[in-house]
C-alpha cells in the first residue's frame, strides 16, 4: 500500500486524540460505527510512516490501562517491530528502561515477521523487567 500523507498533517493534539478513541474503542464506548478507529489503526500501519506509527503508540500506551497492553502490543507494535524492526528496537529498549507502563506492554508482544535478531531483543526486555512484563 502506498504512504497516505494525511497521516503526516495529523498534530500531536491529533494523535492524542486517535490514540484515545481507539482506546476507549476497546473498552467498549459506543460509538456510531463500532470498529470504525481499529480499522484506521490496521491502516496506519500499512499507510503512515514508521514514526508516525512508534508516535501512535506512545500515546495509546499513555492513556491504556493493563485490559488494553494487549491490543498494544499484538497490534501496532508488532506490526511496526515486524517491518521497522532494525529501526526502532532500539527506541523500544530505551522506551521500555524509562516507561514502567511500556515495558509492562511489551509482554504482549510476538514475534510477528520479525527478525530473530530483533525478536531476541524483545525477548530480553521481557526478560529484564519480568515485573514490568508479567
């Protein structure tokens, strides 16, 4: 699929915003089309870029509660883990020292069309701060 560059017009405030209606999506707040934000969210991963994505998913783990780590982490994070992986395992790991929340996300995680180099280290976070991830 080709890059739609709306994604790239979207502010902070913007993100914020996707980020928390697709999780009160998942709690179950009625909504007009139900499912509507989690089909943009599939979307966002094939048609934004990779930081608009890792921008995405910071936000929703900063408004999720332990229920949504999940999605999270079975969602955008492998897809973004599964095509970026080179890329942002490294903000992963700094993300997941600094963010107790984050890091507690990432057991959510498999390995999803990741390389085994970057999966190992996602293996190793789970590892690390088996507090944070169980």
């Amino acid at each position: 699929m080709p890059l739609d560059e709306r994604w790239d017009r979207l502010t902070p405030a913007a993100w914020d915003a996707f980020a928390q209606s697709w999780i009160a999506e998942l709690r179950g707040a009625p909504s007009d089309a139900k499912n509507d934000v989690s089909l943009s969210v599939t979307m966002m991963g094939f048609t934004a870029r990779p930081e608009q994505q890792w921008r995405f998913i910071l936000a929703a783990v900063a408004h999720a509660s332990e229920d949504e780590f999940g999605d999270i982490g079975a969602g955008p994070v492998e897809h973004l883990l599964g095509w970026h992986g080179e890329e942002y395992i490294g903000p992963v790991e700094r993300q997941a020292e600094s963010d107790p929340k984050f890091a507690r996300m990432l057991a959510g995680v498999w390995k999803y069309m990741m390389s085994d180099e970057v999966w190992a280290r996602v293996e190793a976070l789970k590892e690390r701060f088996p507090n944070r991830g169980e």
